[in-house]
C-alpha cells in the first residue's frame, strides 16, 4: 500500500514538475509551427538547447536574469532565421530536414572541445554554474513548504520557486499565443497551413507569414530550454532527438492546434510516463514479472511505449485530447 | 471603367452599336465594351482598344514539351474575355504565368501598363489580378466566413504587431465580415457560413472560390474553369454574377468547358491550342472558325454549339458583316 502511495505521489507530482512545464513550452512553440502554420519542424530540442546554452552562457559571462532570458530567445530568433531563410521558400519537407540536422549541429559543436571554455563540452553546464541569478529572484525565501502530498524547498533548483516560475511563465506564453492565434493574423496562419498557394493567390506573404510563426515558436521552444535547464543542468546529449520526439507527443497528444493541448498534452504524457515507469518497477521488483521485465529494462520499455502510444494516437486520435472531431473531418482532404 | 476619347471606332460601327442598343437588353458599359471589341480585328494577338493586360512572347516549356507559347495577347478592360481550347492547350499554365504562380522561360506582360513579369504571385494579387484555381483550394478547415475573411485586404489585425491587440482591428473585421455575409449571400453561401469550407460539395467550393476572391476588390478576376463541377441549377445564376462583374467595370477573364457558357456571356474569345493563340473573336463568329472547329471541337462538334438563340441577332448580323469585311 505504501509503495501504491508512492507511486500515485509520484504520478501527481509530475502534473507540475517543472520539466512538465518545460516540455509544456517547447509544445506551444511547436504548435504554432505545425499545429497552426504546417511548418514541420524536426528539430525543436535544437531550439531548446540553444535557449539553455545562451541563458547558461549569458549568465556565466556576468548578465543579469532577465538579460540572459533575452539572450535566450535571441539565440532562438537567430537559429530560426537560420533555418528558415533558405528553406520557407521550399516545399515543406525541407524544413524537415533542415531542422533536424540543424538540432544534431547545436548538439555536435555543443559537446565539441573547440567551445568547451563556454558550453562545457560533452558533460554540458553545471547547474552552480548559472542557477544563482535564477534563485536570488525568488520572493519565498529558505525552508521547505507542503501542499498536500508534494512537499519542496521553496527556493532552490528543485523548488516551488522553480515551479511558480516555469508556470507564471508558460501562463504568460499561452495567454499572448491565445491573442494572437485567433486574430486574423492567426487566420492566415492557418490558410497557409490548409493550402499556401490559396493564400498567395489573395495577394498575402506567405513566406513573411511563415517566418514569423517559425522564429515565434523556435524563440518559445528556446524559452522552453531555458525552464528545462533551470531544475536541472544544461547536458548535450539530454537535448537531442529524443526530446524532439518527446515534444512532438506531447503537443499531439494534447491536440494540435489548441489552445490549452500542449500543456494538458505535457501533464498527461509525464503523469502518465511515471504511472508507467513507477508502476512496472513496482511489478518487477514484487512479481515473477521481475524475470522478464528487469528494473534496469524499465527505461527503455518505456521509451518504446513511448512510441507505440504516438503511433496509435496518430493513427486513432489524430485530433488529440482536445482537438476537434468535426474539424478532423477534412484532414485528409 | 474605359474612356471615350479612347473609342476609335467608324461612324458607321458607333451607328450599328446604337442600333443594336435600341433593342438589345445591355448595359451602357457593356455596349460600350462591345462597341470597342467591334472595332478589333479577328486574328490571334489582335491589339485592343483599352488592353488592360498585354503578353508578348510568353513560353514555357516542361522538359522537352512547350506548354505555352504566346506570342502575343491583349486583354480588353472591362470585358468578359474567355480562353477556350483544348485539355493540355496550356490555358491553366498560361494562368499560372500571369498570375507568378509559375515562371517563363522567357516573355514579358504587363498591368495597366506596370510589367508584372517576374512578379511574386503575392504580388500580382496586391495589384488587382485575382485568380481562382482549376482545382478548388477551399482552406478546409477553416470555416466559409473566415475563408472570406482571410480575403479581406489591409487588415491590420494581420500584423503580428497588432494582432494580439483585438481593439486595433475589431472594426475592420466587423466591416471585412458585412461585406463577406452579403457576397456570400449572393453566392447563396451565406447559410452555410459557420460550416467548414471542407464540408461543402465541389460546386459549393468553386463558389466559395469566387467568392473569396470577389472580397478581395480585384481589378481583374481570372477564373480557371468556374462552372466545372457546379449544380446546373446554380450555373444559370453563376453566369448572371460574371456578367454583373463586367457591369461593375471589372475584368474577367476565365477559362470554360462549357460552350454555352462561354457563348452566353463572353464579349471575346481566345482559342488557343497546344500553347499557342489560334484565333479570337466574337464567340460566335470564333465558334464558326474552322481552324477552331479542328482544333478545339474536333470530331465533338455538334451543331448545338451553332445555336445563336442566347445572342442578339442584331449584333450578331454585324459581327458577321465585319467578318466577311476581312
Ligand atoms: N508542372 C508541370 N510539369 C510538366 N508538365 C506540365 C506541368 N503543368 C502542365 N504541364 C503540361 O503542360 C500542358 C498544358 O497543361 P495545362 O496548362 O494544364 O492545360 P489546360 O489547362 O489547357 O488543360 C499539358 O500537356 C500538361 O501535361
Ligand atoms: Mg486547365
């Protein structure tokens, strides 16, 4: 019974984990790119780990929270500009393409010598490095707080503060989103995704458009970054592919273009990623399970899982939890 | 709209014109329109009195294959000017030049004068050529209205600036959305607004095609096989919303199928065949053209396509006079 506790507290905790928030970001950012313009973007653990090397850089060399923030989704502008310039203009799997190698270039030169002085090398920033910054903004002070089942220190990496934080922040992301996806700007958007020669044909920019929605949503999944790497620290090889396809989960899985899909999206998807985890760890260790599902196998049973789930859902619910059924309709065209 | 002083025709030409307006049932524009393309010579590339749309040496070419070769083409202002020919003739390619939907091996046109060559399609579009699509692009998943409303041109609420600030473009939008509910209901569109453009029938998209292209005030409107796939019934008042255009002083220019169509409300003709111009004129005297009949009917020419009921005999008469002129 206690272990059952367990497991449901660890399930619970994960509907707010900060990583839950993180993942939450990243999804809203993609959303934009595919749920709401079409763009396929492979490579948004490539954003995200650009957003935490520039905060974790920006902070090292002396800047000021907020400024390294900035520096953060500038580094996410830029790489979409990037990636954008030479591949908007194209038919959409360039993008693609372009973007997941783009992902695996940051990862390379990220974990390569030549920039060791600044990024780390392969074993990445060390959360002391550039948490201070972070932890002197936090109003809650020292000790420890408990709602409910979930207790944490109030100010620190694994925090409340981290949590109120990672939150606040992706409330804030929503709600400016929200604005401007059902505005007419949003509109156009969402023609480009349905059929962009229709659009150019009314005499909008489409490329313009594009651009805009891919610099938007890479500067939010840099944003994303940022809240991964504050519980935690900034680890190369923990942002890669992966991540992306952890990110595509989540956001269709919550529905895509929804409002509220890619954070439901990430607390489902991690809730239930520990349910599993916890659960099967709890069987194997207490069952003759144990013999063929060994507690060290545990991860990457789940990672499968992880991709069956997807399949299935793409397959029997492309909509996603909250996406529209009538809507889906046409998907197909 | 065309003006006077532009009107280069003989006086015995203005008289028949008069003559006909007595008794035919058209507009002052129309019979102005039709006055003007009188006085145009019935050959491939004939020069216009107000070409609003002019292409010299147009060629595109597919591998080996050349899909348009235009040599030269003019477009009468504030006419209803159809391109005949063929499946393949290159008439869709031909659209898709002007329009920067494609671009040319080589050839120039040009738009009230201003060359459009080389012209994003965005762009062609921002200057008043407006073009529908031979295979519907209806924006599925997005509602009829806000496929019309995407249509709306200057609408600040499509900066991303502004967008998130809904007090900036509310009013504009609630203007964008008047207009569209009455285009719609011209197009007996206006009850199906809320559903989404995917769920409508073939026909219904074209309509809706048309229509979205109606709100964007084009000075031109270039229509790639209208009435293909549209409930008869509503074809009668299809045809009757083309014409109303005219009357309002735009230029349509569409590709059709249809003989009757084409016949019942086109003011010229452009036949082209395997990329080329082969002839022009006015649909019935085209129609009776035999390089035409070789070309474009081939061995489907029935003589219901001869039937001159929908015109006017009167002016009919004087095309025919004018022709045997030539
Ligand atoms: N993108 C393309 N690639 C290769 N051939 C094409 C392409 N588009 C059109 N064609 C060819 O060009 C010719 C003209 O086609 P099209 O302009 O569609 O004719 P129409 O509209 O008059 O029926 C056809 O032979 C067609 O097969
Ligand atoms: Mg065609």
């Amino acid at each position: 019974m206690d272990e059952f506790n367990r497991i449901l507290e660890q399930t619970l905790a994960e509907f707010i984990a900060p990583t839950t928030a993180a993942y939450a970001m990243a999804a809203i950012g993609l959303n934009l790119h595919f749920g709401y313009t079409g763009l396929l973007n492979m490579g948004q653990a490539g954003f995200m780990l650009l957003g935490a090397y520039g905060f974790g850089i920006a902070t090292m060399a002396g800047l000021p929270f907020p400024v390294a923030i900035l520096v953060a989704l500038a580094a996410g502008t830029v790489f979409a500009l990037i990636l954008g310039m030479p591949t908007l203009q194209l038919r959409g799997d360039y993008l693609a393409i372009v973007t997941i190698s783009a992902a695996e270039i940051i990862r390379w030169i990220g974990r390569s010598t030549w920039l060791q002085e600044w990024t780390g090398g392969a074993s990445g920033l060390q959360g002391r490095d550039y948490k201070d910054s972070f932890h002197a903004t936090s109003p809650l002070g020292d000790g420890r707080m408990a709602l409910g089942p979930l207790e944490y220190i109030n100010t620190g990496s694994d925090s409340w503060w981290t949590r109120i934080f990672a939150w606040g922040l992706v409330a804030l992301v929503l709600l400016f989103v929200w604005l401007i996806t059902r505005s007419p700007w949003g509109r156009v958007l969402k023609g480009i995704r349905e059929d962009e020669d229709a659009v150019r044909a009314l005499g909008k920019n489409v490329y313009a458009y594009k651009m805009q929605a891919l610099v938007l949503g890479g500067a939010i999944g840099a944003l994303g970054g940022v809240l991964y790497a504050l519980p935690l620290a900034i680890a190369p090889d923990a942002m890669s592919r992966t991540m992306t396809f952890f990110v595509w989960t989540v956001m269709l899985l919550g529905g895509a273009a929804t409002v509220f899909g890619p954070v439901l999206g990430s607390m489902v998807f991690f809730a239930a990623y520990m349910l599993m985890r916890t659960g099967m760890r709890a069987v194997a260790d207490n069952t003759g399970i144990g013999d063929v599902i060994t507690t060290s196998n545990v991860e990457q049973i789940g990672g499968m899982l992880v991709g069956v789930t997807l399949m299935l859902l793409v397959i029997f619910r492309p909509q996603g939890i909250l996406g529209n059924k009538r809507e889906l309709a046409f998907n197909a065209h | 709209m065309p003006t006077d002083e532009s009107i280069t025709t003989t006086p015995e030409s203005v008289a028949d014109t008069a003559a006909a307006a007595a008794v035919a049932p058209v507009t002052t524009h129309h019979q102005q329109v039709l006055a003007k393309l009188a006085t145009v010579d019935h050959v491939p590339g004939a020069a216009k009195p107000d070409a609003i749309i002019t292409a010299d040496h147009v060629t595109r070419r597919f591998g080996g294959m050349t899909a348009v070769d235009v040599d030269h083409l003019e477009v009468q202002e504030g006419a209803i000017t159809a391109l005949i020919g063929p499946n393949g003739a290159g008439k869709t390619t031909f659209f898709n030049l002007l329009t920067g939907f494609d671009r040319p091996n080589q050839g120039s046109w040009t738009f009230q004068g201003r060359s459009l060559s080389g012209k994003s399609a965005a762009a062609v579009a921002k200057i008043g050529v407006v073009r529908t699509f031979q295979l519907t692009k209806a924006l599925s998943r997005l509602t009829v209205l806000q496929n019309m409303l995407l249509a709306s041109t200057h609408n600040p609420g499509e900066n991303l600036w502004l967008s998130w600030l809904p007090f900036t473009w509310q009013k504009h939008e609630k203007a964008a959305t008047e207009k569209a509910m009455e285009i719609l209901a011209r197009f007996k569109l206006d009850t199906k607004a809320s559903d989404f453009a995917g769920s409508l029938s073939g026909g219904q998209r074209k309509l809706l095609e048309m229509a979205r292209a109606l709100m964007t005030d084009p000075t031109v409107i270039m229509l790639d096989e209208p009435m293909a796939g549209v409930n008869p019934a509503l074809v009668q008042s299809l045809l009757g919303h083309i014409q109303a255009l005219r009357d309002e002083g735009m230029t349509v220019l569409f590709v059709e199928h249809d003989m009757h169509a084409v016949r019942h409300i086109s003011d010229w003709v452009v036949v082209m065949a395997e990329g080329r111009i082969v002839a022009e004129g006015p649909p019935a005297s085209v129609m009776r053209d035999q390089a035409v009949v070789d070309a474009y009917l081939g061995a489907h020419h029935d003589t219901d396509l001869g039937d001159d009921s929908l015109l006017d005999p009167k002016i009919l008469a004087r095309l025919e006079a004018e022709e045997e002129k030539r």
